[in-house]
C-alpha cells in the first residue's frame, strides 16, 4: 500500500506529546495585547491539550504523528 500523505496545515498546527496527547498553540497572543489582563496573556503562553474527539480529527489529518 502507498504511505498516505499528512496534511500539511495541519503538521504546522499541531504537534504530538510523548503519551500520544495533541498539543496546540492558544489563539488571542498576536496583537491588541493592552487590554488584556497580565493573567490572560500569561495563560495563552502555554500550550493547550485538544480534547479526545478532536484529537481522533487531528489523528486522521496526521497519521504518522
């Protein structure tokens, strides 16, 4: 059988923990960042966990991940 080919927006958005968990970048950091608490921007900073159903999407867009 041919190797099946990942999505590549989707390489770039997502990457895979050690236990197999998908990890993502948190939206809202980019700009208009002065009306937004020290606390918000301070939790966007860390990576964010996607939840098991669609972490079963990603799974399909990246099947060698």
């Amino acid at each position: 059988m041919p190797k099946i080919k990942t999505k590549k927006s989707a390489s770039k958005r997502f990457s895979f923990t050690g236990t197999g968990k998908v990890k993502y970048k948190k939206q809202g950091l980019r700009h208009i960042l002065t009306k937004k608490s020290s606390k918000r921007k301070r939790s966007l900073r860390h990576a964010g966990i996607l939840t098991k159903p669609e972490q079963v999407r990603v799974k399909e867009l990246m099947p060698y991940g």
